[in-house]
C-alpha cells in the first residue's frame, strides 16, 4: 500500500491549493477515504472525508466552507480543494482510509500558508 500525497507549497493567506493523493496497492474504490493534517508536535487530526461511492463528505469545523473533498476511483487518486486559505491551515497533509483501521502513512505534502 503506498499514498503519495502532493500540491502543497507556500501560498499567502486567502489564497488556493489542490492537493492530490495517488494511492497503489489497495481496492481504493471499496473504502471510504479522508484527509488528515498535522502540526509538528501536535496530533494528527481529521480534516475531510468522503464514502466510497463519493456521495457523502465531510469536514472539520474550522474548514467548512472553503474546503472540498473529491475522488477518483479510475485513477484512484484522491483530491482537496483548499481555498481561502488561512495561516492556521498551515500542516503536512496525508491521505488514509476514514477508518479506524488504516495503512501505513505517505510522506505528506507540506502547506504553508504565510504572508
């Protein structure tokens, strides 16, 4: 099982980024997938989710409104659309199942967000 997340980068406060998640090793298209972010030292928490056949997502509280959780199952790839982006969305972000069970973290992709 491997993810390899990318698009991060550097963007000043209110500004986009589309992150993408390529996933190999797993039926992706059986399982409800998410993104998580996390803040050195911090735990990793929660961000969007999104069920196997992409009809029902969900987001953290302090992203709701600017952030949307999409899928791919042909390429099995897994997106997040961030806009309006805030100082306090700066985190790595990864891309597991929404489980309680999940496989081994991808490296992430760094978002700064910074003026």
């Amino acid at each position: 099982v491997q993810f390899v997340e990318s698009g991060g980068g550097l963007v000043q406060p209110g500004g986009s980024l589309r992150l993408s998640c390529a996933v190999s090793g797993f039926a992706f298209g059986v399982y409800d997938m998410a993104w998580y972010r996390q803040v050195s030292g911090q735990v990793r928490e929660l961000v969007a989710s999104i069920t196997r056949s992409g009809a029902s997502t969900t987001y953290a509280d302090p992203v709701k409104g600017r952030f949307t959780i999409s899928r791919d199952d042909v390429s099995k790839t897994l997106y997040l659309q961030m806009n309006s982006l805030k100082t306090e969305d700066t985190a790595v972000y990864y891309c597991n199942r929404h489980s309680q069970v999940k496989y081994t973290w991808g490296q992430g992709t760094q978002v700064t967000v910074a003026s």
